[in-house]
C-alpha cells in the first residue's frame, strides 16, 4: 500500500512493507530510464479513506532531474 496524505502544508506519505518494495522499484526505474512515473489512486496509490479526516492525495508525478 501506497497512500498520499495532505497534512496542513505537507504531504504524510505511508508505506506498509510492499508498498516500500514498490516505491523503490518506481524509483529505481526512473533514476535507470532517466523518466518520471504518474502514480494513480486505484493502480499504484491506495483509494482507502483517511483514518484521521486528511484529504487523500489521487494523482502523484515522480521526476528524475539528473542534475
């Protein structure tokens, strides 16, 4: 699970153990393809309600800047 959380003036990003696996294969194939990666709610990010009443992030762009 891949969840995207607006906290106040920041993101809570949470993670449970294959989500974590997940996210580093995302990241591990952007850095390698030099691309950036969409994450969706419904594919990659988890659609589930907050717990806590935090709006639910549904879209999120991974960018690879080799600088």
């Amino acid at each position: 699970m891949i969840k995207f959380e607006i906290e106040n003036h920041g993101v809570d990003i949470l993670l449970d153990n294959d989500g974590i696996e997940e996210l580093m294969k995302y990241l591990q194939f952007i850095k390698t393809n030099d691309e950036s990666i969409h994450l969706t709610a419904g594919n990659e990010l988890s659609e589930d309600p907050s717990q806590n009443g935090k709006n639910i992030v549904k879209h999120v762009k991974i960018v690879y800047t080799n600088m």
